[in-house]
C-alpha cells in the first residue's frame, strides 16, 4: 500500500520528537545545532507526517537574509518510509516555496551516494558556494561531500 503522508510547516513542539531521530550520516553535534537554529528561523522548515500524525520526514535549511538563496541543511526520512515518495514531495514543496518567495538558487550539501536522488530533480555539482579554504576543509574531513545546486 502507498505510504500517506501529509507535508506540513515545521513547529517549535516539533523539536521534543526531532531531537530523538536518528540522523545519521549528520553528527549529532551537527543535527542539535540546526534544530536550534530552526528554532529561531522556522521559514522554509517543513516536515512529513503520516496517517497517525507521526513525524516521518523534516527538512531544514537557512535562507539567505538578502532573499537570493536557499541552503538545505538537512533533508531526512525515516528508514521505514524511504522509497515512497516522502523526500521528493518535500523539495518539490520546497522549490515552490522558494519560487514564489523570490529565491533564485537552492544549495545544498550530499553524499556522493545519495546525488543520484538530487539529480533526478535537476541539481548539479556545483563547488562555487564555498570559498576555496572551505572546500579544503570539506575536502580534507568529507572527501565523498558534494555541493549540488539548482537553479529555480
Ligand atoms: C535521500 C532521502 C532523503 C530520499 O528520500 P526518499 O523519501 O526515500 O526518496 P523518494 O522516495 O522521494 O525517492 C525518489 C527517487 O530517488 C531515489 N533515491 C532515493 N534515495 C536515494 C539514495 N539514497 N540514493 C540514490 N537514489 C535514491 C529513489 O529510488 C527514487 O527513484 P525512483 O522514483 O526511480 O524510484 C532518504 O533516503 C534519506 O533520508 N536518507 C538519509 C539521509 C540523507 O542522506 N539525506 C540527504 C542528505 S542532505
């Protein structure tokens, strides 16, 4: 049977659940400093909930104060609902957003493994995002990091 779920904007009671995720490949240190930031800057957070009102995806991301860009920083399904169809409604809901918001570029940061899933919805690599020290860095700690963007 399909999977049912519904996308809704992200809310502060929202945390009590996302906090008890499991959100690997992020580092915990990494997830607890986005939920945090979310907190404060909730736009363009969303999350997926099922028939149950149970959270089963959440996307999150931070927008650029001069309204050109987005960044994605963490987009995540649960394992038991991955494959149906959750994390594509979240971007596709999210481009829509960031259209009609007056936001010209998505970016965001992946696995080498999981690009093909960004691919099909038009993201390509793209390192200009980053100042060259950064990508060092990025190079040096996450060699299989890649940052992909779109164009809206
Ligand atoms: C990547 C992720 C968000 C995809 O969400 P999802 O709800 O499972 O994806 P969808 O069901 O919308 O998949 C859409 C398509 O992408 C493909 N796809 C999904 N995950 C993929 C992955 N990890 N690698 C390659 N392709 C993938 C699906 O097979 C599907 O293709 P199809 O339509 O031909 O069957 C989810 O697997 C996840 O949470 N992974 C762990 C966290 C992560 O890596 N997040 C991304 C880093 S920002």
């Amino acid at each position: 049977m399909a999977l049912q779920f519904r996308l809704r904007p992200l809310e502060p009671r929202d945390l009590d659940h996302l906090w008890t995720m499991n959100w690997d490949p992020l580092p915990r240190q990494i997830s607890t400093f986005y939920l945090l930031c979310a907190i404060g800057h909730p736009r363009f957070c969303s999350v997926a909930v099922d028939g149950n009102g149970r959270i089963v995806a959440v996307l999150l991301t931070t927008v650029d104060e001069a309204g050109q860009w987005l960044y994605v920083n963490h987009l995540i399904v649960d394992e038991s609902c991955r494959g149906g169809g959750v994390g594509t409604a979240l971007m596709n809901n999210l481009e829509s957003q960031c259209r009609a918001a007056g936001l010209r570029r998505i970016w965001l940061l992946t696995g080498v493994d999981v690009e093909p899933f960004y691919a099909v919805m038009g993201y390509r690599r793209d390192d200009s995002f980053m100042p060259p020290a950064a990508r060092e860095l990025m190079a040096a700690r996450r060699p299989d990091a890649l940052i992909l963007s779109k164009v809206l």
